[in-house]
C-alpha cells in the first residue's frame, strides 16, 4: 500500500512538468475559394508545383525539379527570401496535392529574454500543406488548408514574432489573398 501511495504522490508531483513539457499546439489554417470556371481550368492554374509563382502573387520565382512526388522546389519571395518545400503526394485524377516546408531563410532575429532567436521569412515551423479542386454547382472549389506549428521552440514565452498569432496570421494572409487574387485571374 505504501508503494502505490508513493507512485501515487510522485505522479502527481511529475503532472505539472508533463503538462508544461508539452510545448506549442499544433495550427490548422484551412481557407476555399468558389471559383466560376471549369474545375479542370483552374486545377491547371494550381497544379504545377514548378510554377508557384504563377498563381502565388506573394512569389516572384519558382525553381523546381518536376512536378511529380519528390519533387523539391525554392520559392523565392517579393523581398528576396526563400522558402524550399518538397512535393510529398500528387493525385492528378483527384485534383489534390500535398507538400511541405524543408527550409526557410531568415528575416533578422529578436532578443528573447537575453537570447537571440533566428525570424523565419514564414514565422512557422514544421509545415505541411494540401492544395484540392473540386467540382461545386456553378464552378470549382479550391481549398488550401495547413497544418503547422509557430516558429518559436523556446522555454518563455514566444516573442510576438514567433508566436501562434503570427504564425496563423501568415498563412492565414498568404491562403486568402492568393485564393482572391485566383478567381479573379480565372473569373475574367
């Protein structure tokens, strides 16, 4: 009996540390777009993972290695940074793809409580995305959604840089601002 209360009293001491060990919650962002055209017209505006920049107003250049599963590319972002991602699924039939974030140049650094941390050009770490397009009445509809978590990995309390704000808030602005500037590129 005196064991199980002793196992007893020290799990309840470890709970505080298991709950804090934890660490940041994962973000999903998931924005769509109705879009009044033929879903096979705007899947090829969307599904070139070598021509980002074609649709993405916030990319000024795409070099890519292909466009099937595996395939890796460097975004380069108005303002010069850049993002690697790696194409990881490809489903022409089902207008679907998915990829993730392999590296993201820095931006500068913000002091955290005496130490310095690096700011991503995307504040946001462990990213993956899905692009779909599926047939609705009276067009397609494009969903963009990701999962991802802040750039911060740090013990205190994440700068305003690096926190879940700024991190949702990027990706937030980069879904919804795209998928306007799609319907009407499409919609002319």
């Amino acid at each position: 009996m005196k064991q199980l209360l002793k196992g007893l009293l020290l799990s309840l001491a470890l709970l505080p540390a298991l709950v804090l060990a934890h660490g940041a919650p994962r973000i999903t962002v998931e924005e769509s777009v109705v879009i009044n055209a033929d879903p096979a017209t705007v899947w090829n505006a969307v599904k070139n993972f070598d021509s980002a920049h074609t649709w993405i107003p916030a990319i000024e250049a795409t070099e890519a290695t292909g466009n099937d599963a595996g395939a890796t590319r460097t975004l380069t972002l108005k303002g010069g940074a850049t993002v690697s991602e790696k194409l990881k699924k490809f489903d022409d039939e089902t207008m679907t793809y998915m990829y993730e974030i392999t590296d993201i140049s820095k931006s500068g650094e913000v002091d955290d409580h005496g130490e310095m941390h690096e700011v991503p050009a995307f504040p946001v770490s462990k990213y993956k995305s899905w692009v779909s397009v599926a047939a609705v009445d009276g067009g397609a509809k494009v969903t963009w959604e990701g999962k991802f978590f802040r750039a911060y990995h740090g013990n205190h309390h994440p700068p305003k840089e690096l926190d879940d704000n700024a991190a949702k808030d990027a990706v937030t602005g980069l879904y919804t601002s795209t998928l306007e500037s799609l319907k009407a590129s499409l919609e002319k």
